[in-house]
C-alpha cells in the first residue's frame, strides 16, 4: 500500500536532511521505502510504500511522530492520502 504525506515546512533542505534520521520510527510503520519529493522552498511531499496502512496510521497519529515533525520543522498544511486506487491508461 503507498500512503502520501503532503507537508508544510520551513525550508525544504532542512526537511529533507532531518527526514531521512527517521528510519526506526518508518520501519515501526511497516514502510519498505519512501519516496521524497519538493514542490518548492515550503511544500513538500513523501510517499511511502508500507506492508501495515493500519499501523502506519496509528503511529503517524503519536505524539512521537509530532515530535519527529517538529524536529523537520514541518509548520502546519499536513495531509495523509492512502493511494488505494490504480489506473493504467
């Protein structure tokens, strides 16, 4: 299952650096790999590929997980979206 987390931060850089010290608490969630990705200076986006959406959901709702956001200067603008559909044209 891929999961997208759509983010507000302060600098894109900054977030990219501290997102990539997380990985004990993405492979808590199950997830085998994310994908990164910048919009511009403040938007940012990851996709992560997961093996349990349901616990990926329940650790991104821990206050551990607000303080790794805090910590990736993630300043409000945060959207979840499970990408359960597929379409191949």
């Amino acid at each position: 299952m891929l999961i997208a987390v759509r983010a507000e931060v302060e600098s894109a850089s900054h977030w990219k650096d501290k997102f990539k010290t997380h990985g004990d608490l993405f492979k808590n969630q199950g997830v085998t790999l994310a994908h990164m990705g910048v919009a511009n200076d403040k938007t940012v986006i990851a996709v992560f590929e997961t093996n349990d959406p349901d616990e990926f959901i329940r650790i991104f709702n821990d206050p551990a997980t607000g303080e790794a956001m805090s910590e990736d200067k993630i300043t409000g603008g945060v959207e979840i979206f499970l990408l359960d559909e597929m379409f191949e044209p």
